[in-house]
C-alpha cells in the first residue's frame, strides 16, 4: 500500500482551490480499501474518498486520510426483459460513461452529458440534467464499507434517492429496533454502479434549451446522438470549462415551494423562472433568482459570479502559488449571495458542493 504525504489537491478538486491532503491513497480495486483498514496506523483514522472533485469546496488542507477513487471498468453485465444493464467503475469519468454507451448502441443517458465528476459520485449526488436523473436509470452500486471491509449492494430504494440527495449524504446512525446504519455518510466507498438502460429509447424531451435545438435543427424526433450533441453544446455555452476556469458547476440546488408560496413571487417578480412538479409544488430556477439579485459577474476576492450563469461561481484567478480563489472566499460569496436572495425572496438557497 502506497501512502503519499502532502499531496497537492488544486489538480484534484476542479475549483481549482490549493490546499494539500496530508496523506492519500489510490484505491483501484476493493483490496487497497482493505488494505487500508489493516494497517495499524491508518484503520482507525478519519478518512474521505475523493472522486472527480467536482462538487467540493476546499476551505484548508485535508487531514482524513484522502481515498482517491481510481476504480476503472465498462462493461454489459446482464439484462432484463426491458434493459440492458450496464456496470461502470467508480473511477470512469461520468461523461466518458455517457459516451460509451452511444459508442455501444445503449441511449438513456444523453441528457446527462458533460456532467463533471465520476461515475462513484452520480449516486451521491443523484445527478441529473434536462428531465433525467440518475436514479431513473440506476439498478444498483457495490460499495465497501470503510469500518469492516465487507463488500456490499444496494438496490435505487435502499439508496433513498432524492433531489441531488442519496443515502450516501446522510450520517450514519441506528435505531434500537433496527440496528443497522440508516444513512452511509463517511461510511462507505462506492467501487461500481451498475445502469438499466431501456430497451425501447424515448426520447425525453420537453426542455426548453433542447426544444430550441429542435426548432433551430429542424428535428422534430431527434436520435440519442442528437440530443447527446445538443446537451453539450449548450452546456459549453453556458458553463465554463473547469479546464479553462475553476468552478464546480452549479452552486446551488433549484429551490422547492409550494403553489401558495410562488403565486407570493408571481405577485412581485412576473417573470420569476418556475416549473411545476407531478406531486404540485414548483421548483424554482436558483439562477434567475440569483440573477434578479444583481449578482452576476461580481466578486469576493478571486471567487466571482460567472457573467453567463449566475448559478455558477469560479474561481478568477489562476489558483497558481496561491493567486487563486481560497475556499473561504468562496464561501463568503455564497454566503453573500445566500441572504440577498432570502432578503428578497423569502428563500434560503442551499449549496450542492461539500465544504471540506
């Protein structure tokens, strides 16, 4: 088992924040987890996996041991009378999954393109982009468990997914009647996350930025690859490169109300941008509020409001030496733009990264 000590993270989180992990460990394969877990010094010790990086905030150097998923694989590994089940490493890109699966004739994950961070952190998360998410296309994941090094799967219900919400964001506790962990919060590495893809595609659509692609294409029944093609050129447009600017893509979770509490906002802001769930509330574009708040393109220290989508923040500077935005800027913005929107809007925006 190999330990690195005082390892750089600006390359590993796509902030592009500095800081250092004080000890990190590459894990490839369910044995370096147990190997981890052998060793006297380490085995008792805090720990935190560390995927793709996309979607934290580094406010210091990390102390926990830093577990750096690097589980790789693509693979069919079954099927059902209504999909083909498809397995990914935790380690795989979570774009470069989408691809494949165009590559291998497998649609159902198109509208999920471009999407940073791995395949191990979709679950998490519960990602999801224009009327898909994760959880409309999981089966289930292999996960190993940080404290006993038992391998084990869990099914989409027992994940307890919900919006940009799992199992996996909760701490762990027990109940005297149930005696088993009711949320997996620094509990658990996810190595493989397994995809039912449907055998009869329907395009999911509906959306206005894919309805423009329809219009400005003349498609009226667009192909998987169209919508993937689509889905990336708009995100491009509208986010920006983690490559080119530090960022972790959308900063806050679009806020959920009830009918009575948006016809509030209707009364006073007409062109408040909404959508309306099947169980009756409304969901909120965080964005539009945000932006109705005369945040975008301003700035905290080096952390801004990005100019195209006020859902984003960035990271201005070249994050080179310590020139880059620290992780506290960033909060502070976020924070910031968090009671301005509550001061007019009467609505707490919550965060979607991990503050570490």
């Amino acid at each position: 088992m190999l330990v690195e000590k005082n390892i750089p993270l600006q390359a590993f989180n796509t902030f592009r924040i500095v800081a250092k992990a004080h000890a990190m460990v590459r894990i490839t394969r369910e044995q370096d987890v147990l190997d981890v877990l052998a060793d006297p010094e380490w085995a008792d010790s805090p720990k935190f996996v560390l995927g793709g990086g996309s979607n934290i905030v580094l406010t210091g150097d990390v102390k926990p041991l830093v577990l750096k998923v690097e589980v790789r694989g693509l693979q069919v590994v079954g099927e059902t009378s209504k999909a083909i089940i498809v397995e990914a490493g935790a380690g795989e890109g979570w774009h470069d999954l989408v691809a494949w699966t165009l590559d291998q004739n497998l649609p159902g994950l198109e509208n999920m393109a471009l999407i940073p961070g791995t395949v191990g952190a979709s679950p998490v998360q519960n990602v999801g982009a224009y009327g898909v998410e994760l959880q409309d296309r999981f089966e289930s994941l292999d996960a190993i468990d940080l404290h006993t090094g038992q391998v084990f799967s869990l099914n989409s219900a027992q994940c307890a997914f919900g919006y940009r919400d799992s199992v996996f964001k909760h701490a762990s506790s027990a109940t005297p009647d149930l005696h088993q962990p009711l949320g997996l919060k620094d509990r658990a590495l996810i190595l493989r996350v397994r995809f039912a893809l449907p055998k009869v595609w329907k395009p999911v659509l509906g959306y206005a930025d894919i309805e423009r692609k329809m219009e400005q294409y003349g498609v009226t029944a667009p192909t998987p690859r169209q919508i993937f093609d689509w889905v990336c050129e708009v995100r491009r447009a509208k986010l920006p490169d983690p490559a080119e600017i530090g960022n972790a893509g959308s900063f806050f979770k679009n806020p959920t109300v009830t009918p009575e509490q948006c016809e509030d906002i209707i009364a006073r802001d007409p062109k408040v941008v909404h959508y309306r769930l099947d169980n009756g509330s409304v969901k909120l574009a965080a964005g539009w509020l945000i932006d109705s708040c005369a945040w975008k393109g301003k700035s905290v220290g080096q952390a801004g409001v990005y100019e195209k989508q006020a859902l984003v923040l960035v990271n201005r500077g070249a994050g080179v030496d310590g020139n880059g935005a620290t992780g506290g800027e960033v909060m502070t913005l976020a924070k910031a733009i968090q009671t301005s929107v509550y001061e007019r809007f009467g609505i707490l925006l919550e965060p979607e990264p991990v503050v570490i």
